[in-house]
C-alpha cells in the first residue's frame, strides 16, 4: 500500500467514528471531555455550533453515532453519546452572551425561509450573524416544525425547545408564523435573493382504499395529523381500546400518546417481524415497557364498524419469506383471520412530502414521484435562487439530518448572494495539537475505564402515564454523567506515527492491547490484512500505513478498527515515533465566513 | 500518571486448541525502559507458549536478577515464578526440575547473570542436561546497575560514556556447545519471525535448550560504537537458515529443495530454508565451523546452531520416578524397616 495520506482532513475525522457518523460532524469527544471536566456550558456551546439543537437532541436524537461508536466494538455497548449531549443542555449555565451578534447594518440581502422546522431554523442561524435579512414563514403558531408537532412533550418539554427555538428568533428573524404559503411564485416576486424550502413531509399515509374505511372515518385519524392535534390541545382524549397501526417510530409516539389520553389497552399491530420494524429499539422498549404490546406479522384486511361505530379491525396473519437475494415477501399462514376490537385506530404508516403550493411552470424540476430535484450536496434546486432541506429535500429523516443540510444549503446560500460558485466548498477547520504533557502524563485521560453503559434513569410509569407533559426520561445526573463521559475513548485524541524516529524496537506492538500495530513487509491492502496481529475483518475501517521503514524495509500497518486510544504506544515508544495528537474537525458554517473558527 | 494497560482486548482474538487467547499468556505491564529488548522477547516467549496450547499453569519461570530477570513479571502472569538470587537461577532450576519432572522449565537470565556471577551454575546446568529452556537477554552490559560492560560485551565495543571494551567476550553459544548442550541457538530480539518458532522448538526440546537472544539495551549500549545496539546488530545479523516450527499432525506444505526438516522428539518438526554453507544443524563440527566463520568475518551468526534431537535429560540419567514428589505416596516415599534394611543389605 502506499503510504497513508494523513493531511487529508478526512482520514483523521474518520477515525472519530461518532463524529464521522454523525451528520452535522458535531465533535463528539471533543464535549463529552467537557463535561466530564464539568464545563457544561462549553460542552453545550460546542454542540450548538454543530447541532444547534443540543437539548432537543440530546432527548430525541436518532443517534446515528452510537451504532459507528468505538467502545462499542470492544464493549458490549456504545458510549451514551446523546444523553451525554442532555447532561450539557440541563447543567449549562447561562449563554446569552455566547451567541452571535448581529450587525447592525445589514448585508442588503433578503432571504425567506419557508417552513420553521430545524432545517430552516439553522439556515437562520448560520446566515442572520452575517447580515441576511431573513423571513420565516410557518404556518403554525411557534417555531419547531415537527420537533413542536410530533415529537410528544413527554420525550421533549417544550421549555427546552422554547428555548433552543428562540435563541435563534431572538437572532432579529422576521417571523410570520400562522401563514400558509399557498404560492411559491408570490414568494419569489417578493423580490428576495434566495428562497429557502424547509417545509418537511407534511402528509401522513392513510389506508384508503381498505373496506370499511370510510364507515369508520370518525374514529379513525391518521398518525401524524391526530400527534399535532394533541400537541396543539384540539385532541384530549381518545378511547380505551386503540390499535395503532405502523412499525415505526411515529407509530410508537401515537401509542405512547394514547396511553396518556385516556387509551387502556393500546395494541401496536405491524405487518412485518418485530425484529424488522422501523422504529429504534429504544423505542420499541418504550412502548413495551408501558404495557403496549407489539402484534406481529398482521396485515390489515379491514375495518368494521357496526351501526356505523367502529368496533375493530381485522387482520390476515403472514410470515416473511426471503428469497435467495434476500428479499423479503409476507406469505399468509393459512390460520383464519384475527379480529382486534378497537374504538379507535390510528394510522402510523410513513410520511410524504406535498408540494401544492409549489407552481410548476418556475423552473424546479419534480420527479415521477412529485420530488423536487436537489442537488444533495449544495441543496439547491434548479431554480437557482430555491434551496431546499430537511424533510421536504430529500424525504422524511430525522432532526439531525435536517440542520446538517441546512447547514450546507446555508453556506449555499451565502455562496450564491455573493455570486460564487456553489461548488467551490470551504475547507473544514482542522487543528492536530500533541498532548503529552510529561512521562506518562497526557493531557487527557487516557485510562480505559471498565464501567458499562449506565442506564438512563425513568420517573415512575404511575405519573407519566397520567400526564402527556410529563417527562419520561430524568437524564444522567452529574455524577453517573461523568462516569458515562469517562467510557469515552477519546477517538479524536489520534495516534500520530513518524517513520524516521522509528528504531523497530517493537515496543509498541507488544503492548497494544488491542493489537492495533503490525510491522511487516509492504503488499496489498487485501494481502495486509491477512498478516496482521489480530483478524482485521471491518473493511471500512481504515489502516494506517507508514513509508518504507530505514532498518529493515518494512513497514508499520496500524489497523484504526478498535484502538483503545490508550496512549501506550507512545509510552512505550523509546523515540517518540508515536505521539498522541488532539484532531479538531469542524465543519465550516456560512457564520465562520471565510474559515476561521 | 496515566500507565494502566486498559483491560480490553481485540474482540475477535483467536483462540488456541485449549481455548485460551494471547490475553492468558500475558504479564504485568513491563516497567523495563521503553524500546528495550528485553520486552520484545517476552512477548515472543508469550505468544510461542500460547501458539503451543502450554497451559499456562504448567510452566514454571525461574530467572536471576538483572532487567532480563525480571522479565517473567512482564509474561505468563498464570504461571508458576521463582525469582532467585544473582546467577543462582540454574541451582534453583535443578532442585525444582528433580522434585517435579511434570512441570515446564523456563529459565530466563542477562549476560551479567550467566556469564559473570552465575557462570558456575550455568555450565553445571548444561552438563548435567536439565530439561529445561535456558533463554539469555544479551545486552552486553549490566543493564539493572546502569549499563556496566559485561562479559558478552565484544572486544572493542564502545559503551554509552565513550571507554572501549579491552577483554574478549564470553560465546555463550559457543560455550554451551562445548559442554554438551543438544539444542543450541542464537537469535535477535528485534526478529520475532525467527525468535518464535526457536523457542517452540526449544519447548519442545526433551533436554537442555539454549537460546542466546541479542537485545539491545535502549538506554545504556545502543549508542554507535555499541555491538549490542539495534543498528548494529541489524547490518550485521547473519541467519543460518530460515525456521519454521511446524505442530505434530499438520501437514508439511513448503517445498525445501534449499532445505532441511528436523523431526522433533515428539513429532513436531523444524523446517530450515536457505541453509548457510556448509552447515548442517545435526552436525556439531559443521555448527561449530559456521559460528568460528561468522566470528571471523564480524558477522552475527542467529537461528539454530546445533541441535540432537534424542537425548537424555538428568531424569534419564538418574532413572528417578516418574511420579512428581509431591504426589508420591507415603508408602512409597517411606517404604518402611525392611526395605531400609535391605538396602543397608546391598551395601555391606
Ligand atoms: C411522530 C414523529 C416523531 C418524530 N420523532 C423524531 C425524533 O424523536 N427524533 C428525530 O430526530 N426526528 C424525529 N422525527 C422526524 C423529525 O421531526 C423531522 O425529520 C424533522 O422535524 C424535519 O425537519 P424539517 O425542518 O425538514 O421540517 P419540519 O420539522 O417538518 O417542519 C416543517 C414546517 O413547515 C411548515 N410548513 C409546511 N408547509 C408549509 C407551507 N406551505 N407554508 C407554511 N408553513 C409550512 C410546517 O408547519 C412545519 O412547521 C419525528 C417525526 C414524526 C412524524
Ligand atoms: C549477589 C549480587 N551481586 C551483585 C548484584 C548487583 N546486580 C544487580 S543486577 C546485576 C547485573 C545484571 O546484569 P544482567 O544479568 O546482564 O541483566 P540486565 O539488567 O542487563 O538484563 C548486578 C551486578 C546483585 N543484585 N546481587
Ligand atoms: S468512544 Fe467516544 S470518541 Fe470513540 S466513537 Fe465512541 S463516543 Fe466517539
Ligand atoms: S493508543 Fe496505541 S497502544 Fe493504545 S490501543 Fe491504540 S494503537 Fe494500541
Ligand atoms: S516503539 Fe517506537 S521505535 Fe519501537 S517499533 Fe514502535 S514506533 Fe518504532
Ligand atoms: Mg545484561
């Protein structure tokens, strides 16, 4: 192989699995140190520049980074990554004073933001520092898109996403909340610069077509529209029996909220295996734990309603087939068809995005699917003056998902006001600083601590379940906070190697633990692989390779896959051919201009 | 002060045929000086006895004083361990190896713990063969007592304060083929590929096995002028053949044109490619020939040297139980008057 390409940003960022995972590359190692030195306002401020949501998503976040997580290759489970970003948002102090400023003078540019969900909330955030006049447009009555709507107060009290929503409208944003846009072309003929779509998949899925549907319409809602009739109190109760229909995680917001508004026995029903269902796990142990239970394999037939009242539903019972490419049918068993007695259904099937509002004569080409055409690296459509993200780019995601494409729609943004080319990106700030203090004195804590992952604590099921507001999740308290921070294993802190310093002493692949270091005669990476210290089976794990060793012609091959970040090469090494160095990686933000951090 | 060697380990770490990994061979974590030898061969000594399935508490460390000797700290923290006084590690290493024949032997000891104060017990250990691996960490100085040269030091070597040895070195390799050691090698530490399968081999040895393996002193004799320093020893390392240690029951795949296969006592074998000239490893004047030629050119010469594959061990010799002592019943033990009685018989 040749020798490893270490200036190139990404080869470093990629090693920090969690940050790397994560869309907006928020610098996980980076914040969880912080709080385990108890500087939780740093922590979250660190946070807030990459993720702008730090207390929403360190409840509600797909965590996309705890799966990718180191520890959780050689442990049983990843480090707490999310509920560690909660520990920083609850203990902070205040921040006001960290948040940008706004010019005074503006940069003459208007921008409008349709929609008021994170996407376009961090579009907001990134450009009004620089001067934009930005207008938001929302046809609710506050900011928070779906994160207000869906994501129930029980998961996400509204006071924190008051909070995180306003330190951004505080941001002197023009709001215009409670107006629909019917028309993108009056929008455009208001003369802004640049138009921003952040308007998510609005449209919950029905069951049409199945018998029975429409004799029971009164008692039957569609997952999404009933979640935001409950969030915005028109909903206050629902009837005791209640089957929810769907295997992902509205469905599992529907039947916790049910359990709250009066539900007593709330079955979730989803057509394919549990093991196969859509919702997180967490989720689904959620549910369960408030006595839901999930129904398997049932493929809905039919509703039946008597003397025009809905009385429950049926349904046919399959099992999954996979054929040789693995792809899935759901075959009927043969067993007669189950009956589930409901006085209500819920729909909870997926989302979709709708465009009514968007004319097609402006130049924003839709697809066969009626999806607008995005470019998914610049987010912008074609029309050069209409940028989408979040949900309404791309399809239904998640919250994290939607800032790290406002992020870039933003920078977008700003290229295209300035008329540059969008495809000219800025280069993400990266910084390697070497952390050796002294004879085994790093600068961060670099023991391996042996605890496993702490368990969140809940409040009692008796009071949750009484009060829709209530908080489930009570979040790490500070002191089990630091012991979960402590499992981190420092990712970013890089095990840095110089070929010239190294005698080929052996010293450090003696001790790695995780028998990370091989010296070895140059091949192939395949070739490499088979002649390392241990089985190196994750291919998307990188190897690190050094140039051509003076001594003995060898070289040093470094699999990245589950180093301990330990440090103990280092200390081992009688040369300093390893040291261990700090890798900052952020992401340049519009607000960062021209790169500097 | 952060030096704690983390608990976790590779998770696919293979296991052996007993079911152990690499982390069962393992030791304390070392406190020798960073980058020394000495390290590298208890690394080696760890992962041989884990690629051989020797269950750990089956073998028995037993070293002097010195870096070297304290080494059996730093591997096999499952095993038995008698750490002696100063070159005395070869009396230590009989009387055990007499009471309990069942156990394996694993002596490590320095250049300064066998060629100076214990130079009397060692070449008493080799001549009376016990069945034991007798394994020197060759510095060419006191490492423990700050870098004094010692008797492997080379004539003319230069220590680390710039005086140059005037005395002509101690060939343990060459001194224990004179006394009669059936396995005889010279290795390096900085060559794990050739260090391993000798020591296998010399496990595997059914008498008295020797192994002198250069391992340079990072802090006091790896300075230029050093003979003993690792850019030394690497310009000048010269191997008599390759060695590959293959296991009872697998099958011989290489073809050795170039080459020879040695059938161990238990069937294992060593397989040798690209012998040097002349040498035979079976035969001990071609052996000694080879080591006299390298020592002449200002070659190091590593690898096997010599080895006899059938010999007999001091058990052998002395035809003793077969039973351990500690198992030995009583009545066999103290069979009693009459037995007593015979005996004094027998020598009247
Ligand atoms: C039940 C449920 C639970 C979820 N839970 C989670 C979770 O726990 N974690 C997570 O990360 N994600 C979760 N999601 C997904 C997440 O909420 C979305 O991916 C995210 O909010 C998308 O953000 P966005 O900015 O693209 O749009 P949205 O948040 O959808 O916001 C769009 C906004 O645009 C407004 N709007 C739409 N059309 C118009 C128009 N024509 N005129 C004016 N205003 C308009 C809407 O009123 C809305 O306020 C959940 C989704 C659902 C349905
Ligand atoms: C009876 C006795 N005499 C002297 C010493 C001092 N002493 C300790 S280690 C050592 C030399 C060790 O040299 P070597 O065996 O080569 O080990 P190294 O440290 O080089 O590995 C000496 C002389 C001692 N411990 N005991
Ligand atoms: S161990 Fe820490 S730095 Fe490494 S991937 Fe997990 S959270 Fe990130
Ligand atoms: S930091 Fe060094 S010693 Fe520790 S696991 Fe990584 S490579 Fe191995
Ligand atoms: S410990 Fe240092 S000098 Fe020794 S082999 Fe490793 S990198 Fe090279
Ligand atoms: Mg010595």
């Amino acid at each position: 192989m040749e020798p490893t390409n270490v200036h190139d940003p990404e080869y470093y960022h990629k090693v920090v699995d969690c940050q790397y995972a994560c869309p907006a590359h928020t610098p996980v190692p980076e914040y969880i140190r912080l709080i385990a030195a108890e500087k939780y306002t740093e922590a979250y401020m660190v946070n807030w520049e990459s993720n702008v949501f730090p207390g929403v998503l360190g409840r509600t976040c797909d965590r996309p980074c705890e799966p990718a997580c180191r520890r959780g290759r050689v442990d049983e489970e990843p480090v707490a990554i999310c509920r560690l970003k909660r520990v920083a948002a609850d203990n902070k102090g205040d921040i006001t004073h960290l948040l940008p400023k706004i010019p005074i003078k503006g940069n003459g540019k208007r921008i409008a933001l349709i929609g008021a969900g994170p996407a376009s909330l961090t579009v907001a955030r990134d450009l009004a520092p620089l001067g934009y006049e930005i207008h938001v447009f929302d046809e609710q009555i506050k900011g928070g898109g779906m994160m207000r709507s869906q994501i129930p107060s029980f998961r996400l009290p509204e006071s924190v996403l008051d909070e995180e929503v306003n330190n951004i409208l505080n941001l002197g944003i023009h709001q215009h909340f409670k107006t629909y846009v019917s028309s993108l072309n009056s929008v455009l003929d208001d003369g802004y610069d640049a138009v921003f779509i952040g308007t998510g998949a609005p449209r919950g899925r029905d069951l049409s077509n199945l018998p029975g549907r429409a004799e029971g319409q009164a008692n039957i809602h569609v997952g999404i529209e009933w979640l935001a009739s409950v969030a915005f109190e028109h909903t206050k109760q629902i009837g005791k029996k209640v089957i929810v229909l769907g295997g992902g995680n509205t469905a599992m917001d529907c039947c916790r909220t049910s359990r709250r508004l009066g539900g007593e026995e709330v079955k979730v029903v989803v057509r394919s295996p549990f093991s196969e269902m859509r919702a997180s796990p967490w989720e689904k142990e959620d549910a369960q734990h408030e006595d839901i239970p999930i129904l398997d394999n049932h493929v809905p037939v039919s509703f039946v309603s008597e003397n025009g009242k809905l009385k429950g539903m049926t349904f046919e019972k399959v099992h999954a087939v996979y054929d040789e490419k693995g792809k899935r049918s759901l075959v009927p068993t043969g067993e007669p068809h189950a009956f589930i007695e409901a006085d209500n259904v819920l729909v909870a099937i997926g989302q979709e995005n709708y465009f009514p509002w968007i004319e097609r004569d402006l130049g924003i080409e839709f697809d066969k699917w009626e999806m607008p055409s995005v470019n998914s690296l610049t987010f912008q459509s074609t029309n050069e003056k209409v940028f989408f993200g979040g949900d309404a780019a791309l399809g239904p995601k998640n919250v994290i998902t939607a800032v790290a494409q406002g992020h870039s729609a933003a920078v977008s943004i700003d290229l295209y006001c300035q008329g540059k080319s969008l495809d000219v990106r800025p280069n993400p700030f990266t910084n390697l600083v070497s952390q050796k203090m002294g004879i085994h004195e790093w600068s961060y804590d670099s023991i391996v601590t042996n605890d496993d992952r702490f368990v969140v604590p809940q409040a009692e099921k008796v009071l949750t379940l009484k009060d829709r507001k209530k908080e489930v999740e009570l979040g790490f308290d500070k002191l089990v906070g630091f012991k979960e921070a402590e499992r981190c294993l420092n990712c970013d802190i890089q095990t840095v190697f110089t070929e010239n310093r190294c005698i080929e002493c052996d010293a450090c692949m003696d001790v790695c633990p995780t028998d990370c270091i091989t010296f070895t005669t140059n091949g192939t990476e395949e070739d490499l692989r088979t002649r390392l210290m241990a089985p190196s089976l994750r291919l998307a794990q990188d190897l690190l390779v050094s140039d051509t060793l003076a001594a003995t012609g060898r070289v040093m091959v470094k699999d990245e896959d589950v180093c301990l970040h330990c440090g103990l090469c280092a200390e081992r090494c009688p040369t300093s051919a390893w040291d261990m160095q700090k890798f900052f990686y952020n992401t340049t933000k519009a607000h960062h201009g021209c790169g500097q951090h | 002060m952060t030096y704690v060697r983390p608990t976790f380990r590779h998770p696919d770490l293979p296991k052996n045929n007993i079911n152990f990994t690499k982390k069962d061979y393992e030791g304390a974590l070392s406190t020798l000086c960073a980058g020394c030898g000495h390290d590298s061969i208890s690394g080696a000594i760890a992962q041989a006895c884990f690629e051989l399935s020797v269950e750990p508490h089956r073998i028995a460390k037993l070293s002097g004083i010195g870096c070297s000797s304290k080494t059996p700290a730093y591997f096999l923290g499952n095993s038995h361990g008698f750490n002696t006084v100063h070159g005395r590690m070869p009396s230590v290493a009989t009387g055990a190896y007499l009471a309990n024949r069942d156990l394996l032997y694993f002596g490590v000891s320095g250049d300064g713990d066998s060629a100076s104060i214990g130079m009397g017990q060692f070449v008493h250990a080799i001549r009376r063969n016990l069945n034991m691996v007798y394994l020197v960490m060759n510095n060419g100085c006191y490492g423990l007592t700050k870098g004094q040269d010692s008797a492997t030091a080379d004539n003319g070597s230069k220590s680390k304060a710039g005086s140059v040895n005037p005395f002509n070195a101690i060939d343990l390799v060459g001194l224990s083929m004179e006394l009669g050691a059936t396995f005889v090698a010279r290795s390096f530490s900085g060559d794990k590929a050739q260090l391993i399968p000798l020591i296998k081999a010399a496990i595997k040895h059914p008498g008295f096995a020797f192994i002198d393996v250069i391992s340079p002193c990072v802090t006091f004799n790896n300075n230029v002028g050093s003979t003993k320093s690792y850019d030394y020893v690497r310009e000048h390392i010269e191997a008599t053949s390759t060695v590959d240690f293959v296991p009872i029951m697998e099958e011989i795949t290489a073809d050795y044109e170039d080459g020879k296969e040695i059938t161990l006592h238990d069937g294992s074998a060593l397989q040798l490619q690209k012998l040097h000239q002349g040498w035979n490893p079976e035969d001990k004047l071609s052996a000694m020939i080879a080591l006299q030629n390298a020592k002449d050119k200002g070659e190091i010469l590593t690898g096997l040297v010599y080895i006899d594959p059938n010999t007999n061990a001091l058990h052998d010799v002395l035809q003793t139980t077969q039973t351990p002592l500690n198992i030995l019943k009583e009545d066999i033990l103290c069979p009693g008057i009459d037995a007593l009685e015979a005996l004094n018989e027998s020598l009247r």
